[in-house]
C-alpha cells in the first residue's frame, strides 16, 4: 500500500468516497473520481454501496476499462503508421493559425534573448 492508498484507508475517507461513488450519476462522474483515487481505495469504498449501485459502477469501470484500452490500441495504431513528422512549413511562407494568419518567422523579434 503506498502513501496516497494508506491516507484514504481509513473508515471515514472509505465512508466519504462511498458517499462520492454513490453520486454519480454517470460513467464519466466514475471516470473523475479514478482520476482522484486509488484504484484499491475504490474497490475498498465500492464494497460499501447497496448491491444495485455497486453493480452500476461495477459495469461503468468495465465500460471505461474498455474504452480506455481502445484508445491506448488506437494511439498505438496511428503512432506507428503515421510516417516521422517532418514540418510543413518553413520560415517565410504565409500561414493561417486559428484565425490569424501571417508570415512565419524564425523568432518574434519582441520576445528577448
């Protein structure tokens, strides 16, 4: 158990994210709240959810694991067959950015050093 898991393993702080598990109303409510704790915290405080809703979060994690997985394969995928980056621009040409557009150059001349 590392630090983070041993502050909120106590009977209060699992009381207290039960209280937050059992708000949510949605997967991406679920999916803030793992960005916040510890897996095995959330496993700890789920176990503290009627059945019904401990079923509910149960599938949205099952949800969530799948499509995080999917993107984590599709990164992947464009990673490796994208070809090397190589710039298509080049210092001169008349560029839009958003909705500027302009002469690009090698260095804005009012920013120092």
């Amino acid at each position: 158990m590392d630090n983070l898991e041993t502050i909120y393993d106590t009977d209060m702080e699992l009381h207290n994210i039960a209280s937050f598990m059992n708000a949510c109303h949605c997967p991406e409510m679920l999916e803030d709240l793992r960005g916040i704790f510890p897996p095995a915290i959330l496993n700890k405080a789920a176990k503290r959810l009627t059945p019904e809703k401990h079923q509910q979060i149960k599938q949205w994690a099952i949800e969530l694991n799948k499509l995080s997985s999917e993107a984590d394969t599709n990164s992947v995928q464009i990673q490796s067959s994208s070809p090397p980056h190589k710039p298509e621009f080049k210092t001169g040409d008349y560029i839009k950015f958003g909705n500027h557009f302009g002469y690009l150059r090698a260095k804005n001349p009012s920013c120092s050093g």
